[in-house]
C-alpha cells in the first residue's frame, strides 16, 4: 500500500513533541489514517530522509529555520537544506508549508527577506490566473483562508518557479517548481486547534507578542480555512493517483 511521507523539520528540546503534533495536523487536514502516513524528523545532520520505497510523495512541514538566516547557515540547517534538494529532484511530489516556500525559492535563485512578515493568525490567499489551471488549486476558490505567522518572506520569485497566489497586496503566498513540487507560505495543514498547539509551543519565540495570545486564540476559530486545509488532502490524492496510474505503454518501432 503506498503511503505518503512526512518529514519534520525539528530540532532542539521541544523538536520531538512539535514534530508529533504537526504530523497529526498533516494526517487530519490530508483524510489519512495513521497507516497510510510516514513520519521522519530530521534533527541533525545525521538523520536521513530514508527509504522512498512504496512513498506516493512527500510533505515537509514547518521550521523555526530562517532563510535567509542572519549570521549564516548552521551545521544543521545546511544538512536539511541538503536533503530538500535531493528531495525535489526526486520523481517524487513534494508539498512543502512555511519555511519550505523560503527554501524552495532560494533554492531556484530567488531572494528572501522580510518585506511581508505576517502575524501569527489569519491571512488572505488570492490564486492567480495560472493557479486557476494548478492540479491542487483547480477546487479552490478565488480567495480563501490560511492560518499562517512568519517573519521571512521570498522577495522575488525566480523564473523556475510559477507563482499561484498570493495575498492582495502581491506577497507570495504559493509557488510549484516543475509540475510536481508545491510551496505554501502558510500553514495548509492547520486549523485552528492546531494553531493555538503550535503558538503553545512557540510561544517566546517572536511569533506573535504574548500579550495578544489569548486574543489571537479566541478569534482562530471564526475564520474557516476548510479551503486552505483542502490543498492538503488534495496532494494526498495527487500523489495516491499518480502511484496507481497506469504507465505509459512503450512505443512500438
């Protein structure tokens, strides 16, 4: 039975616990049962992303790695950066939320920065003209509702990559390298209990001010990001599709 990958990018003390919590976000937003799922945290640069074998595809999560990272790249964010990019050169569908937006488009020559830092909470995704014809994003509506909180921002987007939303002032809010790796600057796999667990953990952090938690906590569950959420279970069933799919028969000389 093929199942779908996850992969946690965490490290440090609280790393274990964030990373078990994002991955029961990932398998409720996605329609998945536990065994349907792969989970893998990489922690340090020993860790390995692991077999692919019977793997439909791949989605990374979050990560308090910063790109660009201010005083350079740790030992560990260069190995993680490693791994992502043996990963998206894989034949593989590949999903990645928040950090992996700012990765992905440095990663294709694109620069980032911190022009359009968003609070933690709710935010506006506008899908673009070329968005309307994406494989996930065809279901969507024109605008919807993402849960996001970051600092960091890509400034350009590189000619390797299509841009497919944004918010309505033009920030990046998706992104696809090829036509099988997709970027989300927000959170696609949270709602809103998942994002009062994560502003939990991250709670000292600079995400959001501490005195404005309990009213960011109230307000979470007026916005509905049934929307945003269906991006994930719609790469879920992309990427079991794509591994039933019958292959092409070869051409006869």
């Amino acid at each position: 039975m093929p199942q779908l990958l996850f992969l946690s990018l965490r490290d440090g003390e609280i790393g274990p616990a964030v990373a078990r919590a994002e991955y029961h976000d990932v398998l409720q937003s996605a329609g998945l049962e536990e065994g349907e799922g792969v989970h893998r945290i990489i922690d340090g640069p020993p860790a390995a992303i692991g077999p692919l074998d019977g793997i439909a595809g791949g989605i990374a999560g979050g990560s308090s790695l910063n790109v660009p990272a201010e005083g350079g790249y740790s030992a560990y964010q260069k190995h993680v950066h490693a791994l992502l990019a043996d990963l998206v050169e894989r034949d593989l569908p590949v999903f990645f939320v928040c950090f992996g937006l700012s990765w992905l488009v440095h990663y294709a020559g694109g620069e980032g920065g911190r022009s359009h830092p968003e609070d933690s909470g709710p935010t506006t995704v506008c899908v673009t003209e070329e968005g309307r014809a994406d494989v996930l994003l065809g279901p969507a509506p024109d605008t919807f509702t993402a849960l996001t909180g970051h600092t960091e921002n890509p400034e350009t987007v590189p000619g390797a990559l299509q841009l497919l939303a944004t918010t309505p002032d033009g920030a990046v809010q998706i992104v696809r390298y090829r036509d099988r790796v997709w970027a989300t600057q927000f959170h696609a796999e949270m709602d809103a209990a998942a994002m009062q667990t994560r502003m939990d953990f991250y709670h000292d952090y600079g995400y959001f001010p501490a005195e404005e938690y309990a009213r960011i906590v109230a307000d979470l569950p007026n916005h509905d990001v049934a929307a945003a959420n269906g991006l994930v279970q719609s790469f879920a069933r992309y990427c079991f599709a794509e591994q039933t799919r019958p292959a092409s028969p070869a051409a006869s000389n």
